[in-house]
C-alpha cells in the first residue's frame, strides 16, 4: 500500500520523547519536596482520619470512645 506524507519545506527538529521513570516499590510513596501534590493528600488523608475519630467519639462514644480510652492501656500492657 502506498504512503502519503506530508512535503517538508524546510528542516525541523525532531524531539526525542522524554523517558519515563516508573518507580514500583513495596511501600508507600513517602514525599518529597517535589511532590507537592503527593504531599497534600497525605496532609487530607491524616487530617480527616484525625477529624473523623474525633466526629465517632463525640457523636457514638460507644463504641468509638471506649476504644480510645482503651488504646493507651493496650499500648502500655503491649510494650
């Protein structure tokens, strides 16, 4: 089958396409200073996980707030 391509009048660049790096690793991504996005869902991922404990112990005390209060015991009797 035949081939149509376009006339080139004058010389241009070709760009060579950027590697692409895919780290796949067994842990979590921990961030960098350059993964500003990565960073901010790790803020929203904490932060609401802080905020919800806090919305279940004062909304269902049980049995979210009987959990908390045993957490440090549990701690203290573990090590």
């Amino acid at each position: 089958m035949a081939e149509i391509t376009p006339k080139r009048f004058g010389k241009k660049k070709i760009e060579e396409p950027k590697k692409v790096l895919i780290d796949v690793g067994d842990g979590a991504a921990i961030p960098t200073k350059e993964d500003v996005g990565l960073f901010t869902a790790w803020r929203v991922a904490f932060f609401g996980a802080i905020a919800l404990t806090v919305f279940l112990c004062v909304y269902k005390p049980d049995p979210y707030l009987e959990i908390m209060r045993f957490v440090p015991d549990g701690i203290l009797v573990t090590f």
